[in-house]
C-alpha cells in the first residue's frame, strides 16, 4: 500500500463534471440509506459504488489494488471495498472473528458511509474476501454505532481511531511510514507502528502467492538496474575520457576543475538515484 494524495476538488473538466453527477446521487442514496434504516431496512444501490470503483480503477489507482498494489485489470473486475464496513462490523480475538457488539446489539454497519467517496476503494478480490480484511474494522478508540457519533470519515476517525492504513491519509498516516518490505517480498511494520502490524495482518499483505509476486518484480527491477547501472558506467568512462583534459596538468586550472568535478558528479549522481527512487 501506498499514499495516494486523491483530492476530487482538483479535479477539471469532464472529470470534475462526472464527479459532481456522481456524488450528487451518492449524497441521494446516502440519505435515503439514513432514512431506511430508521424505518428499519436498507436496500443498498450497488451501482453507484460500482462507479465509483471503476472510475478509480481507471483514474487513481492505475488499475492496481488500493491495498495490496497488486494488478487488477484487466484480468478482473475488482471489487468496491468498504473500508469502514457497511452491513456488518467485526474484529479477531485470538484469530477468531467475532461480529462487533455493544450492550447485546450488534454493529449495524457504516451505512451512513456506505455512498461517501473516502470510504470506497478498488480492490482486488483477494483483500475484499473473508480471509483478508472482510468485515474486520479494529480501532484504537471506540467504534461509533450510529451518525450521531461521527457522520463523516473524518470526524469517525477523529473518535475511534482506526488502526488500519488507508491510501488516501497522508502525513503521519503515510502507509510508506508504517509498513516495509525486505528483499525476500515479505512486509514488515515499522518499529513500535500497530498501524502497520494490524494493517498486514487484516488486510493480509503478507499471504505466500503476494510474497511471490514481488519476488518475481524484485528479479525484474534487478536487471533493471543492472543495465541501467551498465549504461551509466558506460558514460562515465566517455565523461573521463571527454574532461581529462580539464583536468589534466597541463590544463588550465586543472585543480579547479578536479575541485568542480569532485562535488558535480556525486551531485548528478543522486539526482539520479532521486529520479529512480521517486520519478
């Protein structure tokens, strides 16, 4: 998992114009879902998170899964994964999952959330299933069981506190803070994170096929880099070659040039490391 610094208020064009007609009826349905369930019953429009799935599959996320990165399209369609659940909630207890209750009731689910943008992301079929994150919402704080406790994601996590990573929180929240990996594929949590420990254990990060996977990517980003690393080595031999006599003796202020030399070429050399790492 990964930041994704997503803000729809940047958006322009056709884009923000289909962002308006989208959360126009997920504000509708939202409402319409508060209603419902005071009446006792909710009939969920899945289309509309659907949309919104696919517009972030094509949009945001580069087809990859918002949790585990993985290629999603086009070998499937993904799901519309509700990271605060919306029907029902539940948390493991010694590696059982429990269904959350409070005073004999159960958590009747996010439903207030189950159309707001921040709450829906793409994934793939694996981290939406049972043995990975599923139902599973753990918190620091105390789960709200209705919108009078917190009616939008940021006053709920404000209030409960949620242990689990999320693309879109940045900052102290930055999934790049909490969770590494090591050369053999395998995540680990940062030192003294429980986000990042309890975000590769529910949303099961660290399953063998994923741990393959990257492997097989680390081996391909090796020769990568080996080549990359040849090509330079390669230029830096032609540059030798094309400053020696800069810096030759007989040169004209050959010192200087080598005093030049000696803080331009470690300079261009992490720029290029920079542009690797983050381009």
């Amino acid at each position: 998992m990964i930041h994704v610094p997503f803000d729809p208020q940047t958006l322009h064009g056709e884009q923000r114009d289909w962002w308006k007609r989208w959360s126009t009826r997920a504000d509708t349905a939202t409402r319409a879902a508060i209603d419902a369930h005071e009446e006792g019953g909710i009939i969920f429009k899945a289309k509309i998170w659907a949309e919104l799935r696919e517009w972030l599959f094509q949009n945001v996320f580069h087809g990859k899964c918002a949790y585990c990165e993985g290629k999603v399209r086009p070998q499937s369609w993904g799901a519309a994964e509700h990271w605060r659940p919306k029907k029902r909630v539940s948390t493991r207890r010694d590696g059982v999952e429990c269904t959350l209750a409070r005073d004999g009731e159960e958590h009747p689910g996010y439903y207030w959330l189950a159309y707001e943008w921040q709450n829906i992301l793409p994934v793939c079929d694996t981290c939406n299933a049972g043995k990975a994150k599923g139902t599973q919402f753990p918190v620091a704080g105390s789960h709200a069981f209705s919108p009078g406790e917190g009616a939008t994601t940021g006053e709920l996590n404000r209030y409960e506190q949620p242990l689990l990573l999320h693309p879109f929180r940045g900052g102290e929240y930055d999934p790049g803070k909490h969770i590494y990996f090591d050369e053999f594929g395998i995540p680990h949590p940062h030192p003294n994170s429980e986000h990042g420990r309890v975000s590769i254990d529910v949303f099961w990060l660290d399953r063998e096929d994923l741990n393959d996977d990257r492997r097989k990517r680390y081996e391909e980003l090796a020769r990568v880099a080996d080549d990359a690393i040849g090509v330079a080595a390669k230029r830096l031999e032609t540059i030798s070659e094309r400053i020696q006599d800069y810096v030759a003796p007989d040169g004209v202020y050959s010192q200087a040039g080598k005093d030049f030399i000696r803080v331009y070429v470690p300079r261009l050399l992490d720029e290029l490391r920079e542009q690797a790492l983050f381009d």
